[in-house]
C-alpha cells in the first residue's frame, strides 16, 4: 500500500506484473468505495480482476481505494489520466462521480458494477447490471416446490425498483412451480427505520405471515430481510435468502440467491482484450452463469431439483419470463 496524491490508498495485484518481453500492456485500474475490499461487492469484483489478468503476463491491474466519498471523482479521473484500458469503479456509490469522469474523458472506458439507479447513456461507459429476477424467480419456484401449506411469503426492502425485481421474481416464480399457492409480501414502510436496516420490522412481518399460514420465507432487502429469516428461523419454517450469510438463520435457510459479480467483472475484462468493447447497459444473468442460487443446505427432492433445473434452462434460453 502506498499514498496517492488523492489520498487514496493503492497497490497492484502481483498476478498482474508485466514481463520485460511484453510489447504492450493491458492495464486496468479498480477503484472501490471507502469500505475497500472489506465490501462484498467490492470484493468479489476485485477477486474477477484477478482471474482476468492471472496467467496473463502482459496484463497489470491496479487496486485504488478512496479515503473519502469525496475522493471517488478524483480517484476515477486519476485512473484515466495514467491511461489504462480499463477503469472500473466497482461500487454503485461511485455512480455519480463515473458518470461525470466518464463525460469529462470521452477517450477512456469505463466500467460501473451493479448500480442501484439507471444511468446516463454513455458510449465510453459499461454498465453491468444483474438479473436478479432471475435469481428471485428460481427461490419463488424452489419455495412453491417446498411448501405444505400452499402458502409462502416475500420480505422486502422500501417499495422501490429493486424490491419490485425481487418480489416480482419471486411471486411469479412461486406462481409458475406451483399454480394456485397463495403468495403473500410487503415492502418495508419509509416509516419504519433505516432503509435496508431494520431487522426488528422485518421479523415481525415474517412472523406475522407465519401466523397467517405461510411456511416458507423470502428475505430480501438487506438486514431488514435478514430479520425476516431469524423469524422464519425461530418458528421452524424454511426460508430463502437473497445474498444471505447470517448465521442465526441458518436453521431455516435453504438457500440463497446470489450475483456472480466476479464472474461480470472478468468477462468484461475478457471483452475488451479480446477487442469486443462496447459502452451501455450489460444484462448478465443465468445465461451468463452470472446469477442462480448458492449451494443447498438441505437435500431436496429429485424431482424438484429435476423441475428447477428446467426452469433455469428456460429462463436463460429467454423462452421463460419473469414477468419483467
């Protein structure tokens, strides 16, 4: 680690040190938000840098981590200005400041990983977004093979255009495994605490649910999920997570969904060596082996896995909607 002269902290992944009998290289600057690495995201996205440039002797990639928000615009332009092929900002907070970076170096291309909100049209900038709903139609189908009651329920974050792709996901994937269950959900209030971070709320609504009859759970939305499957946990139902590692829910935890970012990061590396670049929004999702649901926790049946399988063939084959 060395101080920049942004104040950003900085140091090149060893994988990527070039050799004396390269003619040229291919460079790629990764800055993060100030978490660094210690952001999931983030840190998967690093960890698909290096598997872009690894065994690649003429590759170089350069890890820039912000001291401050403040510093994201200058951490950006710095990456530009030394002329790499590449730079990525890895963090949807790095949102406005690419944005604005890439207008200012129409030359350069840039990568924005995952942002939570749509973004200017820009032909110099990538932006990889994940099919989540994917991800959240595969848990929906899973949950309406797994319930007894014929009922199952989704919690959410705010009412806001990533929780409409998780419940829509979800309650169309539940719809399709099984025709008739009833599927009940609920966005967390703007009233109720901190966006994404209220796990009290979260577990008295999947509690609630449960007093209602649903026997599986979808927690979505952050802590405020995760509340819901601690609930789900203590009741002795099944449940399903979006992104999910909190351990108190490992009771009931069947799987979870999951975004490949490391997987978007490196293709998109491969892309540009390989001469494919192209700026706009990237799509990735089952096809792209980009999205899908962790390993299961719990033996299912094979005819259900049979089912579901069949399903992420459709799915990603575009023969299947989500409803989106």
């Amino acid at each position: 680690m060395q101080a920049g002269a942004s104040g950003a902290r900085s140091s090149v992944n060893p994988a990527g040190t070039p050799t004396p009998g390269c003619t040229s290289e291919f460079r790629v600057a990764f800055i993060t938000d100030v978490a660094g690495l210690q952001s999931t995201g983030d840190s998967d996205g690093w960890r698909g840098v290096g598997d872009a440039v690894r065994d690649r002797p003429c590759f170089r990639a350069r890890l820039i981590v912000p001291s401050r928000p403040s510093e994201y615009r200058r951490a950006l332009q710095s990456g530009a200005d030394a002329q790499n092929n590449l730079v990525i900002a890895a963090s949807f907070l790095l949102t406005d400041a690419v944005v604005a970076v890439a207008r200012a170096n129409p030359g350069t291309r840039f990568v924005l990983v995952d942002p939570l909100v749509a973004t200017p049209g820009l032909p110099n900038l990538a932006v990889l977004s994940f099919r989540e709903d994917q991800a959240a139609y595969l848990s929906g189908a899973l949950s309406g093979f797994l319930t007894r009651s014929g009922m199952v329920a989704g919690v959410y974050g705010p009412d806001g255009a990533t929780d409409h792709v998780h419940r829509l996901g979800f309650e169309h994937g539940a719809r399709f495994a099984r025709p008739g269950v009833r599927v009940l959900g609920a966005y967390q209030p703007p009233s109720d605490g901190a966006p994404y971070a209220n796990p009290g709320w979260g577990a008295a609504q999947a509690r609630a649910f449960i007093a209602q009859g649903a026997d599986v759970i979808f927690g979505a939305g952050g802590t405020t999920g995760q509340g819901a499957l601690q609930a789900a946990a203590e009741a002795g139902r099944s449940c399903i997570g979006a992104d999910a590692t909190d351990p108190a829910a490992a009771g009931c935890l069947v799987t979870s969904t999951v975004k490949f970012i490391d997987r978007g990061v490196r293709s998109t590396i491969d892309e540009a060596a390989a001469g494919r670049w192209s700026g706009g929004v990237k799509a990735l999702g089952l096809a792209e082996a980009a999205v899908g649901l962790g390993p299961f926790r719990r033996s299912l049946p094979n005819d259900a896995l049979r089912r579901l399988q069949q399903i992420a063939d459709e799915l990603a084959a575009g023969t299947l909607s989500t409803g989106l």
